[in-house]
C-alpha cells in the first residue's frame, strides 16, 4: 500500500511539472536548454524536432529576450539521447545549443 501511494504521488508530481507553464518547476533531469534560437521560432517546429527522440510533455520558448527554450521529457534517457544528436544541428534553419 504504502509503495503504491508513494508511485502515486510521484506520478502527480510528474504531471504538474509537465503542466506548468513554469519552466522553472520542470524535473531538470528532463528538462532540455536550446540556445541560438531565432526571435521567430515556435514551440511546434521545436516539438516536432525533439519528439523524434521521446515523448516530449512541454515546450517553453523565450520572448524576451528572444533566443532560447526548453523542452520536457518523459523520460531522462531520450532528453539525453536528444542532447547527444540535436547539440550543434540545425533546429528550425540555425544551429543551436543543446544541453542539460
């Protein structure tokens, strides 16, 4: 029982992270820095690039200043096998940054 309440609370904890607009309050285990992004780039393209590594649950792009983001993981693993690929690739037409 008490095993079951204790995955419980971890799985709620994961979901509210993923939810909150926050960046902030993401699992940094998960959680991925873009740097050198255009002023125009959106959290679609960016979604699309990075699902192809996991499941991605949340895209937070900075407005100002302009030029980086985040991106949430389910799992640690596939935003570190995103990292190892994406980190000096291009993401919507210019190199970026990627790092945890």
């Amino acid at each position: 029982l008490l095993d079951s309440l204790l995955q419980e609370r971890i799985i709620f904890r994961k979901v509210r992270m993923a939810t909150s607009r926050r960046h902030q309050d993401w699992d940094p285990e998960c959680k991925v820095y873009i740097g050198g992004l255009r002023s125009d780039a959106n959290k679609y393209d960016i979604e699309d690039t990075f699902s192809e590594y996991g499941k991605v649950l949340n895209v937070w792009i900075a407005q100002r200043p302009p030029g980086f983001g985040f991106v949430l993981f389910e799992d640690s693993r596939d935003a570190e096998d995103a990292v190892k690929a994406l980190d000096g690739s291009k993401v919507c037409g210019f190199r970026v940054k990627v790092e945890m």
